[in-house]
C-alpha cells in the first residue's frame, strides 16, 4: 500500500514505515500530524486518486527530528568590476515516520 501526499509544495510517494524529510513543519519532535493533502491510494489492486484531494483520507506520521540540512554556498560574481557576494543558507526541515494510510 502506498499514497501520494502533498505536503510543503512537494509530493512524495509514501509507504508505512517509510522515514523521509518534509519542508519544515510547525509541531514539536515526538508528536503525530497528519500530512498535507492525500492525492492518490493504492492498495496493490485499487488505485483511488483525488480530484485534486481525496476527502476524508489522511497520512499519519510522527516527528522524528527538526533540523537544517547542509549548508550550500550562495556566490555572486561579477567579472572586472570587484563584485563579489558570498552568503550561506541552510534549509529548515522535518524528519517524518509514517505510521498509517488512508484513515
């Protein structure tokens, strides 16, 4: 059984059990939320997909961790001028574990 969630302006294919990173979201580590809007089931041999969502039907999942992933290296350049920026950015995120599907 799997589902296509939306969730941050993302979609991911999810599974139970399944740990992944979401956009940031606002609950503590440790509680449970139900992810973004469900777009599509399955169930190996049903296939029920939304017209944009489906109503009614949610993805559990519980908060593992809140952290920032790597930081990447924002670089403006402009040659002959003696332009030069550099800024870093680290982008908040939320470790998710899917507990069900379709409740």
């Amino acid at each position: 059984m799997f589902a296509i969630v939306k969730t941050g302006g993302k979609q991911y294919k999810v599974k139970k059990g399944d740990v992944l990173a979401v956009e940031k979201l606002p609950q503590k580590e440790g509680a449970e939320v139900a992810l973004g809007e469900v777009l599509l089931i399955s169930d190996g041999k049903n296939l029920t997909l939304g017209k944009p969502t489906l109503k009614g039907k949610k993805v559990r999942a519980k908060i593992l961790k809140q952290g920032k992933a790597k930081k990447i290296n924002v670089i403006k350049f402009k040659a002959k001028v003696r332009y030069r920026r550099k800024r870093g950015h680290r982008q908040l995120f939320t470790r998710v574990k899917i507990l069900s599907i379709g409740e």
